[in-house]
C-alpha cells in the first residue's frame, strides 16, 4: 500500500512538473526540473539558455547551484564560474542567495559529520555575504543544543564548534549548555566541553574532576590528565592525587621532608633496584658506597619523574641518600628490588 502511494505521489509530481513546463520559459522549466529534485534535466536547459543568452544572470546563479547540489566538490570550480558571471551581471541581486546556497550545502555536510567540508563550504558564504556569518552561527548554536538534548554528543560538538567560529561570543553560552548537561548527567566528557568554551569558569572544576574520577585509568592517561590539570591547579594539589593514584598500584609511599645542605640516608639499595617517586621540588640524590671523587658525579638532579633505576652497583651495601636544593622539598617514593 505503501509503495502504491508513494509511486501515485511521483506520478503527480511529474505530471504537474512537465505540465508547467509547456508553458514556461527555459529558466522557468529549471526551476521547476530543480523542485522536483531533477538537476540534470535542469543543468542541461540551463547550459543551453546560457549559450544563447549569456547575460541572463538567473541562468548563471541557478546553474551555478544545480552544479553544488549534483556534486559539491568536483564541480566547485565551475559553480564559481556560474556564480561570479551573476554577480558580475547584476550586483546586487544574487550574493545573498548564493551565500544561502553555500550555507545550506555547508550546514548538509555538517550534519554527515564532514567537518572540513562544510568549513570549506561556509567559507564560501562569506566571500558573497559578510554577514552570513551571523545566520551560520545562529543555526549552527541552535542544532547544537537540539543534538546535545538527545544525547548526540559528537554532532553537537561539531555544531557548537563552528558556531563560535563565526561568533565568539557564543562561547560563554556552549559552555552553560554543556555544564548544565554535566550536572544533569555527570558525565565528565560534557564538563570537559564546558570548561574547553569557558577556561575560567571550568576549567578547575574539570581539572579536579578529571584526576579525582581517573584513579583506575591507564599511567599514560594519568600523566596526560595531570599536565593539562597543570593549567589550572596547583602543583601541590596535583602532587596529592598523584601520590593516591600510585598509591593504589605500589602501596602506600615512603614520605620524606627534605631541607637544603643536609644529606638524608634511607632506603637500601641493590643492583636493578627501580625508585618509583613523586616530587614537588627538584632534588639530589646518591649512593653511600662510592669513592669520595664519585660521590659529587653520580649526584642527580631529577624533576618530577617517576622512577630510576640503578646499575654498576658495588658490592657493598649501598643506601640512597637524598639532599634538598630549595626549602619545603617532599618526596613520596616506593622501592621495588
């Protein structure tokens, strides 16, 4: 039953298409052929109208548009020509509406997720209409909160983020979106978008966030997380979570408070021993079995990273011993033989 009517309908559709083209003119029948979705009966009376009147500036435009809605890439070049020939013949009467012609197209490709395409194509819409950069952001903002009401997070993104291109001071707003959403759904992904459209206002709250909910991720991850928190907290805030995240992996760490020009011994160390750390200043550190001349060579003086390993030990017993090099020094490590 379906089929049937859909076919009725096409039936129509043709009948009253080919019925006004008996009485129209060539550009008339164009119009009519691209309603119904026919651009190539449309491109080929367009093309035959130009060759025989080649300042009908309605012609060059609806050709023009037949070659971006047939195929927006391939026939690019020859849509430009289309289009600056009808802007060459009149003015002021076609920008506008090729602009319109590249914002829809752009915003079709926007919506099948071909980002670069629909740049390109926008791009375009401003050459003919500086101020379609206003309607492009208006409708980009406006689909963007629809898809993030539904959950389609990806799209949304894809929307807001042209949407303040073309209007930066939309950014305030996407970032209100996205943290409302946050906080209706807790789901940190929307607070990361909120924070990235408004660094001030989320930007520590998703920091916080991120390394409080990310203690079972992988230490790649982890490291990734704590260098963008960097922006925004604190290097002893940091320095806290991060004891707890690697606290769950080698257990609770040793602690040392270390002060300028004074050596402290701890740990016993042998061959292939690895020093898993965490630091809030740089530090030096040694061994205690080394020959005097040695012992200022294989000082180090290390920042932040977390492990070291040790090799070429001699057989004595041998400790590490540490000396701070600005006040305030503190030091979480774990020893692993």
């Amino acid at each position: 039953m379906r089929k049937t009517t859909a076919t009725v309908f096409l039936s129509l559709v043709l009948t009253v298409v080919m019925a006004s083209l008996c009485y129209a003119g060539p550009v008339d029948k164009a119009r009519d052929f691209m309603k119904a979705g026919m651009h190539k009966q449309a491109e080929a009376l367009l093309e035959q109208e130009i060759n025989q009147n080649p300042t009908n500036a309605e012609a060059h435009f609806l050709l023009g548009k037949c070659y971006i809605l047939l195929d927006e890439f391939r026939s690019f070049p020859k849509a430009e020509k289309r289009f600056s020939s009808a802007v060459k013949l009149d003015p002021s009467g076609y920008a506008r509406e090729i602009a319109n012609v590249y914002i829809d197209v752009g915003l079709e490709q926007l919506a099948r997720a071909n980002k670069r395409k629909a740049l390109d194509l926008l791009s375009e819409a401003r050459k003919y209409d500086s101020r379609s950069g206003d309607e492009i952001a208006r409708r980009c903002f406006k689909k963007g909160e629809e898809l993030l009401r539904y959950g389609e997070y990806a799209q949304a993104d894809g929307y807001f983020f042209v949407a303040a291109r073309y209007d930066s001071s939309l950014k305030s707003d996407i970032a209100r979106i996205y943290y409302r959403q946050y906080r209706a759904e807790g789901k940190l992904p929307l607070l990361k978008q909120a924070s990235r459209y408004n660094q001030s206002e989320y930007g520590q709250e998703y920091a916080r966030a991120s390394l409080e909910n990310g203690m079972n991720v992988s230490s790649s991850e982890w490291e990734e997380r704590t260098k963008e928190a960097q922006k925004y907290l604190s290097n002893r805030e940091i320095l806290q979570l991060s004891v707890d995240y690697y606290a769950r992996k080698w257990g609770e760490p040793k602690e040392l408070k270390l002060s300028p020009g004074e050596w402290i011994k701890d740990p016993r160390v042998y061959e292939g021993s690895k020093f898993h750390y965490l630091a809030n200043k740089e530090y030096w550190l040694k061994t205690t079995a080394m020959a005097e001349d040695k012992k200022i060579k294989s000082r180090k003086k290390i920042r932040e990273e977390h492990w070291y390993s040790f090799s070429d030990l001699g057989q004595e017993k041998e400790f590490l011993e540490f000396k701070a090099i600005r006040p305030n020094t503190v030091i979480y490590y774990w020893m692993e033989h």
